[in-house]
C-alpha cells in the first residue's frame, strides 16, 4: 500500500489558504500532523483527511442561538 503525501503547496491549494499560513500553523503546533523529510515538509493525506474531520462543527463554540431563530414571525 502506497501513502500518498502533499507537500506544502499541495495543501495550501487544497484549503485555499497561503504557505505561509501552514508555516506558521507548523510553528505554532496548529494543522494536520506533518513529516520532514531531509528539510523538506510532507504531509500523509491520511493526516490531512483526519485533521479535516475533526474540524468538522454544527456550531461555532460561544455563540449562542435564541429559541426563535429561523423562525419566522
């Protein structure tokens, strides 16, 4: 079995973000886990489609919603 890999560009294509920000991510400890590999940065699709996962929400944390929205008067 073969593991794919995506490199820094790679993602930053797939989530519409710069490579700067996964740079930055990687300093700070944020995104999918990452491998580097004679200095250069790769990440297992497997970690990507984890990492995506579990940035899956039904709601923002700290926002509350009244009784009545979407409910129209």
């Amino acid at each position: 079995m073969t593991t794919r890999h995506l490199n820094q560009t790679e993602l930053a294509v797939r989530w519409t973000v710069s490579p700067r920000t996964l740079e930055r991510w990687r300093f700070t400890g944020e995104g999918p886990q990452f491998m580097k590999i004679g200095g250069r940065v790769a990440y297992r699709l497997e970690d990507v489609e984890a990492y995506e996962v579990e940035q899956t929400r039904q709601a923002t944390p700290g926002v509350r919603r009244s009784p009545n929205d979407g409910v129209a008067a």
